[in-house]
C-alpha cells in the first residue's frame, strides 16, 4: 500500500504516524504542501490513500478536493475536514443529529451582535467562524465589554471581524475533556486542566488521562458522525447536569496523549487508513 500524507511540517506527531505505517508495511510518501504543485490537467500522484496532516485549514480543503476529484481516498474526507474547520457548519451539523451544544448565535453588524448578546445573557464566548483553536476568541461578561470588543472589530474591518459568532459560556469544573474518535471508537480522552478560561494547551494546560465512560464514549462518537465521521478530536465539558459538545477538530497533540493514556493513538489511525483502503474508500 502507497500512503501520501500531506503536511505543513513533519511534527512529533507525523513521525509517530510514519512509524506506525512502517510496521504495517506501508509505503509513505510525504506531501509538503509548501511545495507541492497539482497539475489539474490530469492525475500525478499514484496513491492509494492520502492522509491529511496539515496546519492550515484551507490547504488541507484544497489539496482533498482535488485529490477526491482524482477518485484517491483520502483521510479525512474533504467534506469532513471543510465541515469541522467551520464553527457555523459544524454546530447546524450537530444541531441537526441532536448532539448538546452550548446556546448559539450568529450576527452580520455590531448592533445585532449586541442584541444577540443580550438575549442570549452574558457570559457570551465571541468567536470567529473559522480559525485555529484559541485565536481571536473572546468571553465576553457584560453589555459594556461587549460594545468595546464590537467597536474594536467594527475598525478593524477585516472580513472575519464582521462576522460574529456567538456561543452562551458554560461554567466548567476548571478543565475540558479532548475525545479522540477514531472511526466508531473513542480511543482515548484527556482532560485539560489551566487557569486560563479557554483551556487551551498552548496557554499552561495541563493534561492528565480522562476514563472513557459509555456515556462519553456515544457523545463524542455522535458528534463524530454528525460532521461525517473519521479521524478527530471532539472537544467537551462536563457539568454537573450535563455534556456539552463544545468544538470539533483535527486529531492533534497525539504524542502527549498517547504518552498520558497509554493508548497508541497514531497505531488505531494507520489501523483505520489501512482499513480504509480496504473498504474501496469508505
């Protein structure tokens, strides 16, 4: 079997991917999208399989599309991958297969930010509809806060800072669960423990193996499945009465959850391409 994986960078986490390919006899031919050129005239890469490892979200949108247009199997589909790098496709996805989400809003201008806002009650999260985990997010406590951060985006007039997309702010018991579904199977989970309210790694979170309850287990699978299904992480909180489905991503950080659960994470993802595969692409 010939592998393609296409890549920003070779990380920890690829490396670990190639070596679980090795032992699994797989040939793997790296991708580097920062030199990869497609002639769209006709199909240049013999593959029976590409895997999608890349740090931008639109090039990894790009490159599947046209490689599913060359009829080669990729992991993760181009829909998946568009659908989950997009927070508005993602939460009318998980609406619509009655996953729990936190009460949402979505606005064009300043005004009816505000308005959406008020009805929805503050603590309000302001995101933007597309973009890595943590950047440009806001918790927004109170009318006040709110028309500064509205101003300051009113300004700043960039296409993404008129798009306003708006999330009610779950208080959490000081960390967040990362599920990590690998086709049917939630693998393994950690939590994220941090004093900073986004909890994410990057700002001092620290991560510590999560049990894989029945009940978390079905949740992240379902969400999985809403968005298409496949290889990704499913970020939750647990409340005292309830879960909330908070975000879907691309399976990062493998290492160190591999090396907290113990679970080989990057061995059940090459097990599921190979499988993949096997199954004419399905």
């Amino acid at each position: 079997m010939r592998m393609g994986i296409i890549l920003s960078r070779i990380r920890m986490d690829e490396k670990r991917l190639i070596a679980e390919a090795n032992l699994r006899d797989v040939e793997v031919v790296p991708l580097d999208n920062k030199a990869l050129v497609f002639e769209l005239e006709h199909c240049h890469l013999d593959m029976d399989v590409v895997l999608e490892r890349c740090v931008d979200h639109h090039r990894a949108v790009y490159a599947l599309t046209i490689l599913e247009s060359w009829e080669i199997p990729t992991v993760n589909s181009q829909a998946v991958v568009e659908t989950y790098g997009n927070r508005l496709l993602t939460a009318l996805v998980l609406k619509e297969k009655g996953v729990p989400t936190p009460e949402l809003r979505m606005a064009f201008t300043p005004d009816s930010a505000l308005e959406a806002m008020e009805d929805i009650g503050y603590p309000v999260v302001l995101k933007p509809v597309e973009g890595p985990e943590g950047q440009l997010i806001s918790r927004i406590q109170d009318k006040y806060t709110a028309r500064t951060v509205l101003e300051h985006k009113r300004i700043l007039g960039a296409y993404h800072h008129s798009i306003f997309f708006m999330q009610k702010y779950i208080e959490m018991p000081g960390y967040d669960i990362r599920a990590y579904v690998v086709g049917d199977q939630t693998v393994a989970a950690v939590s994220v423990l941090t004093d900073h309210w986004i909890s994410p790694i990057s700002a001092g979170g620290l991560m510590a193996d999560y049990p894989v309850s029945e009940e978390l287990n079905e949740l992240a699978v379902l969400a999985a499945q809403a968005v298409g299904g496949g290889i990704m992480v499913v970020d939750m909180i647990k409340t005292k009465d309830a879960w909330y489905v908070v975000e879907i991503g691309p399976a990062t950080g493998l290492t160190e959850a591999s090396e907290l659960t113990g679970v080989n994470i990057s061995g059940h993802i090459m097990d599921y391409v190979v499988k993949t595969v096997h199954e004419g692409g399905e």
